[in-house]
C-alpha cells in the first residue's frame, strides 16, 4: 500500500514528514527528510574531532 507522503517546515525551522495523519520527524533540514520519507538513509556528514579546552582560572591575591 502507497502512502502520500509530504514535508513540511514547522514553526521551529525544523522539518516533519507527514505520512496520512502520522508525523515524523523533527529533521534538521529539508533533504533529511525527503531522504526519510523515501525510505533511504540520509548521507551523514563526518564528525569534527572534539576540541579540549583548558580551563585556566586566575585568583586575585590579597596583599
């Protein structure tokens, strides 16, 4: 059985698929989602490394 199914924007910025009265979603953009709904993996973007940050924290002394 074929479903319609159909993306829209909502109010958030976000993107949903609509399929018959179900939504899925949120999806962070509008290619996302049309990948969702035809059934096919979305194409991941490789993550970027995770950067340390070194937290240095100055003490006033008191004279």
């Amino acid at each position: 059985m074929l479903h319609h199914r159909e993306i829209v924007e909502r109010d958030d910025g976000l993107f949903s698929v609509l399929i018959g009265d179900t939504e899925a979603g949120p999806f962070p953009s509008r290619a996302f989602a049309a990948a969702i709904a035809e059934g096919r993996a979305p194409e991941l973007k490789p993550a970027r490394p995770f950067r340390r940050f070194k937290i240095v924290r100055e003490v006033p002394r008191l004279a």
